[in-house]
C-alpha cells in the first residue's frame, strides 16, 4: 500500500496556521507550540513576529510586532526552538 505524503512541509504548515491566526474572520486567539521535554506548550499570540531560518534549523518568536518605523524589536524577549524539537503546534 502507497503511503501518502503531506504536500505541505512543517513550516509551510505552521506558516499555514500563523496566517489563520492573524485573519479577523477567525476566531483563533493564540498558537500553542509543543517542544520535546517540556510539559506545557508555549502559547504566542497574533501580535508575536515568528522567523523560520531553514538553513540554521531554527525558529525565532519575538513577543510583538516590529514597530511601522521598520526597526528591529530587539529590546523585546525572544525564543529559539530547533525546528527538530518542535512536535506540534496548535490554534486555540
């Protein structure tokens, strides 16, 4: 029997949901992230700044938006999951 095989990658589908959550017409209020060893899932909200960097195997979440001025939230706390940790993410 053939397998069959998801047409969308994993950060395609993460992508996927992050479009989702930002949209007004749905009712979705915040992404929950599952890492491997941790117990309870990091929740992000609409406003956060994600950065998938597929070369470094890495994700990036800022808490909120970089500013209409185009400057960098670096003052802001940020997150880094190895894309091979993450186990599921989830709209809530």
């Amino acid at each position: 029997m053939a397998r069959k095989l998801a047409a969308l990658t994993f950060t395609d589908q993460v992508r996927q949901q992050l479009m989702f959550l930002r949209h007004p017409e749905y009712q979705y209020g915040a992404l929950h992230l599952y890492v491997t060893g941790v117990a309870e899932p990091w929740e992000f909200g609409p406003e956060d700044e994600f950065e998938f960097n597929d070369e470094t195997g890495v994700l990036v979440v800022r808490d909120g938006p970089t500013d209409e001025d185009g400057h960098d939230n670096a003052d802001v706390p940020e997150y880094v999951f190895r894309l091979d940790s993450i186990v599921a993410c989830q709209l809530v």
